[in-house]
C-alpha cells in the first residue's frame, strides 16, 4: 500500500498551484495587452489640436444652402479647405460669418474632413458674434467663433461638410 508523506502532499499541489497562477498571469496579460494597447493609441494625449478660420456664406429660404472656403493650421501647415452644406427648416435670409477657433483631437490633417454636428448648445448667436462647438464621426471638435454680416434667421452649423482641397 502506497501512503503519501506530508513531504509529497505539499510540493504537488504547491507545483499545480504556481503553474496554475503563472498560466492564468500570462493569459491575463495577453487577454489585457489590446485593449491597452488600444487605450494607449486612442488617448486625447495622441491627438493634437490645430487653427482653423473660415468664411462661410449660408442663405435660403426653407431650404438653406452654405458655402466657403477657409484654413487649417495643423503641426506648422496651412491646407485650404472648402466649405459648405445644405439644412431643411427655419431658414430665412443672407448672412456671411468669419470663424476662427481651435480644432480639437486631430491625428492627422485629413481627420477635419467630414460632417458636423453641434456639440451642446450648438450656435450662439449675441450682438453680431456667432459662437459654435461641432464635432464630426472621427472626433474631431471645433470650437468656433466669429462676426456675423447680412440678416439670416437661422445661423446653424449642423450639417457643415468640410473637405481639404486637392
């Protein structure tokens, strides 16, 4: 008959025991590592911010059209960029507003191309001064003011289409 000593029954299941934790540590760390890795590469702290100024010219009547034309300044270059959308509702009128403001979580130039959207309140409008904050599907956000010339009811920016000219 086979007994086991205390001397056996303890270094077997302590052997397991470190195997058993050096195995689920390992997978634990290949199971954690993407999304870390994804954490790193997504964070505010990659993104940089840049300059941006821009004319806009939107008018209609229910239907209303924007056009213009404007600059980003991104990591020491300038891109021109054009400008412009097409909203459905309470439009009335002409106007044409200078913006200039900051350009938020920009990996690269191309990342302010695209459609926005208001963040928050969307467009202020007091005394003449527009004031917006957009964000478009990369992420990317602006933060925009400007003087508003011509009379236009509405003054919204959702649906701003930005492209960098070719």
């Amino acid at each position: 008959m086979i007994t086991n000593t205390p001397s056996t029954k303890r270094t077997t299941p302590v052997r397991v025991s470190e195997n058993r934790r050096r195995l689920l540590r390992a997978l634990f760390s290949l199971t954690l590592a993407p999304a870390v890795l994804t954490a790193v590469g997504s964070s505010p702290a990659a993104a940089a911010s840049g300059r941006i100024d821009f004319r806009l010219v939107r008018g209609g009547f229910i239907l209303g059209f924007s056009s213009g034309s404007g600059s980003l300044s991104f990591k020491g270059d300038r891109y021109r960029l054009n400008i412009g959308g097409v909203s459905l509702g309470a439009t009335i009128g002409l106007a044409s507003v200078d913006f200039v403001g900051r350009v938020r979580n920009l990996r690269r130039a191309s990342d302010i191309e695209g459609s926005y959207r208001a963040v928050g309140a969307g467009l202020a409008v007091a005394g003449g001064r527009a004031v917006a904050r957009l964000r478009n599907s990369r992420g990317v956000e602006l933060e925009v003011s400007g003087k508003q010339i011509g009379f236009k009811a509405s003054v919204d920016l959702s649906g701003l289409r930005i492209r960098i000219a070719r």
